[in-house]
C-alpha cells in the first residue's frame, strides 16, 4: 500500500535542496507531487486539497534548522500532518469495558471484510483482553454467511448464537444480546449484512438495529480497495448509526490504501485496526505514526522490529534496532542481519520494510534478490574486520582482492558499496528526524515486551 506514492516522495524531496528558508517555489514544487499522489493513491480529492493546504501554510517561510535541507523539512512537516490526518501520535485502542455484556456492531458494504474481522475481533478480545465473548450472526440475507460465522467460531473456540434468520436481523440481534447476556459474555459481536451499494433498505435495517441494540461500539469495515468512493460510503454510515470507529481491511493488499485517509477525515472518528490478510490471526492495531512513515519512504522500521521480534532475540532486535536509528550500522551488522532476515521468510515483504528499499525494489524487479543477497554476504566475508567497520578504507587495490575473494566483479562491489552507504545515510536522517528518539524511548522497549 502506498508504495507510489513512496516511491514519487522520494524522487520529489531528491530535487529539493539548499537555501536558508523554505521559498514558495520549494514548497509548491513538493506539494504538487503529494498531491497528485495521494490523488492516485484514491485519497480523495477534497481531503487532497485540505492536507496539502495545511502543509503549504505551514511550510513556507520558515527557517531551515541546522540539520536539515528542505526537502527533508518539508517531509518532516508532511509527516506530522499526515499522521494528524491519520489520528495522532498517541492513539489507543478501545478498551471494549462497560456494562456486559458490550456490543460492538459491525457495519459495511458487501465483501467488505464484516464478518472476518468479527472472528478476528473475537480473537484479539479473547487474547489480549482476556474476555469471554459471543458472537451473533445478523445476516439474514445471506444464510451462507451464518455458516461461514459458525466455522470461524469454532477456529477459535468461540460461542455462536443459533440465530434464527427468518425472524429478520433486529429480531435476532435482541435475541443475541439475550442469549450473550445469560452466557455472562463480556462482549458480544453483532455481524450485520452488507449490499453492494449504500441502498436505503439496508440504511433502515442497521439503524433499526442500532436503536434496538444500542451498541457501545459502532464498527464501519471498509475496504482498502474501494478507491475514493469509499469518502460517501463512510459519510452515508457515519449519518446514519454514528460511527465509533473505522476498520480497514486488506491492507496486505496492492490497494495504495488512500481510503484511510479519506474515511477518517469525513468522519472523524478513529482508524482503530487494520486487516492484513485472510486467516483469523491477521489484524493490527493501526498505527497512525507507521504508515504516515511508510508513506514517505521511511520504511515501516516498527513492523521489521516486530517480525525481527518473532525470529531474533530480543537484545538482538533491540540492539540492530537502536544501531541502525543511531546510524552506527556497520557492514558487519549488515551481514548478520541479512543472515537473520534470510530466516524470517520471504525476502521481498522484508526489503520493502526497510528504509529506502522500496526505491531500490523496483530497480531490481527482475533480479533474484535471493541470490543477489548470497553474493552480498560472499562479499562482506572476504572483507577484513577493519574494512567492515570502515568502508572509507576500500581503496580499488582492496576492492579487486575482495572481488576476486568472493567471485564477483570490481563493478558489483561498488554498486554495493554506494547503495549500502545511501542506506545509513536515510538511517542518520531518520533518527535526525526524531524517529529513533521515540524508538528507543519506551516505544521500542515495550514493543518487544509487548
Ligand atoms: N487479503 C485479505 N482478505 C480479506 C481480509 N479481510 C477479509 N478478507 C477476504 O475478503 C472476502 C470477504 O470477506 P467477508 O468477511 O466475508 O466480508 P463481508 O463483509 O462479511 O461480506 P458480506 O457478508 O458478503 O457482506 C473473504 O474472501 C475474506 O477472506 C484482509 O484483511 N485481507
Ligand atoms: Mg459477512
């Protein structure tokens, strides 16, 4: 998601340079990428218009600090803004308490992701939050989709109400809270029908079952692929049963995603998780702060901790971590790391999450990054440990021992080189940036310890 837009920042923020204080023609030459980004990237056009309005009268006219050149100024203020839109820094997750049994009610257009986010919803509140929950199928249109609940159910060991559907949905959800209420279910999950437009009959039925139910926590799933018509699809929920928060789903996808964007800013109320794939484990809280970094080519350096969490110690990860945000990041960590990554699973998904290798994944669209990495690790071993620490030392007289040293060409290893030196160089910038500073304070910690 977001991958374009990533990839045209970059290039954008590349041309912007020098001067003492950010001119109109530097914002204005940045700003005219963002938007036509996020205009490709399905944001809507209005929201399009108003974020990049808040960054150009933010922007101009101020000094450059010492640290940094427009460009990465201008990203800086980008970024702030960006995750605003998105919720702010210090979003938390609902903490689903109150009078049990609390019923979240899910709403959504057809094929939405409803009813997988229901089960997905039941495993996070079961897990994490430790509460006994129910979950009530409502879908009276599609008999299927009580089956489909059913199965899930059972997956994760939850109780599914026997609703019976020719009673109509409001029936049955009363039915359900009666039936979760006696079961002393902490919360209990209402999935409703989805059309495959916002049509007025379904509008009645979700709000004749808002008012019958009076759920604590009003659900709308939308999906990451329906593009900027997702704008109304949240407007017309949102006036209808008054939303308490938005939940994205397929976000594993190719879909860029602009959806959240525009859905947030329509309503206003809280992205609070993201769905990443099919099976009943894959939901993330979402965090706002991530993918505003993602989308400006940052990488999504917190989701690497995370995946590097469940394969790696976790001194190692906190120690790679706090390395590659401090910019100390030799080449010998570079080759242990790879060795670990080459562990975690399928390369692309892991380049992608570090700094600055969108850009470079797509030069290297047809190169068998398996193999390139092999080559990488042969040259790294045939360096001396002097050389690792220092790469400054890598005259052509040594570059040709360790070409010859790990069967490849003079040319290889100073490609390498370059790309491996423009890599630490996003890594300073970054922790210049303030990212690593919330890292290290607490936020990576209690990542791991999480
Ligand atoms: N890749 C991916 N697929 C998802 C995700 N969430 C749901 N799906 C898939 O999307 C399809 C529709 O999901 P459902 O949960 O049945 O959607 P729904 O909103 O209940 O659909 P209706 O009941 O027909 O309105 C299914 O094939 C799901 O496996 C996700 O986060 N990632
Ligand atoms: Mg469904």
């Amino acid at each position: 998601m977001f991958d374009h837009l990533t990839e045209r920042l970059a290039g954008t923020f590349k041309k912007l340079r020098g001067g003492s204080v950010l001119s109109a023609a530097h914002v204005d030459d940045a700003i005219k990428e963002i938007r036509r980004s996020l205009l490709e990237a399905d944001v809507h056009f209005k929201v399009v218009r108003d974020v990049c309005a808040r960054i150009s009268e933010r922007a101009v006219g101020q000094k450059v600090w010492d640290s940094l050149n427009p460009g990465q100024q201008v990203v800086q203020i980008f970024h702030d803004e960006l995750v605003e839109l998105l919720g702010g820094k210090n979003q938390q997750l609902p903490d689903f308490a109150g009078k049990p049994p609390v019923v979240v009610l899910l709403v959504g257009l057809q094929g939405s992701g409803k009813t997988t986010f229901a089960a997905k919803l039941a495993l996070y509140l079961k897990k994490k939050l430790k509460k006994s929950v129910g979950l009530v199928p409502a879908d009276c249109q599609r008999p299927a989709a009580k089956t489909q609940l059913q199965i899930l159910g059972q997956r994760i060991d939850t109780p599914v109400f026997d609703s019976a559907l020719e009673k109509g949905a409001v029936a049955v959800a009363r039915e359900g809270l009666a039936w979760a209420a006696a079961q002393f279910q902490d919360v209990v999950i209402i999935d409703t029908a989805g059309r495959q437009q916002v049509d007025d009959e379904l509008m009645q039925e979700i709000q004749a079952l808002n008012h019958a139910v009076v759920p604590g926590f009003r659900f709308l799933v939308v999906d990451a692929m329906i593009g900027s018509q997702g704008l109304e699809v949240a407007r017309t929920f949102h006036e209808r049963v008054p939303l308490t928060g938005l939940v994205v789903s397929k976000l594993d996808g190719d879909a860029r995603g602009g959806v959240a964007l525009s859905a947030r800013e329509v309503t206003g109320v809280p992205i609070v998780f993201a769905g990443v794939g099919e099976k009943i484990e894959d939901l993330e809280a979402f965090h706002p702060d991530r993918m505003a970094s993602r989308i400006l080519g940052m990488g999504d350096v917190m989701a690497l901790v995370e995946k590097a969490r469940e394969s790696i110690s976790e001194e190692e990860a906190a120690e790679s971590a706090g390395k590659m945000m401090s910019g100390q990041f030799s080449l010998e960590d570079f080759r242990d790391q790879m060795k670990r990554l080459r562990s975690m699973g399928p390369l692309e998904g892991i380049l992608k999450l570090m700094p600055g290798m969108g850009q470079a994944m797509a030069q290297m669209k047809n190169v068998d990054a398996d193999k390139e990495m092999k080559k990488v690790e042969a040259m790294i071993s045939s360096m001396t440990r002097q050389e690792r620490k220092n790469p400054d030392l890598l005259n052509g007289r040594r570059r040709l021992r360790i070409a010859e040293g790990s069967g490849t060409s003079v040319a290889d290893i100073n490609r390498f080189i370059k790309q491996f030196a423009e890599m630490q160089k996003m890594m300073k910038q970054m922790s210049k940036m303030g990212l690593a500073k919330g890292l290290m304070k607490g936020g990576l910690k209690g990542l791991l310890n999480r």
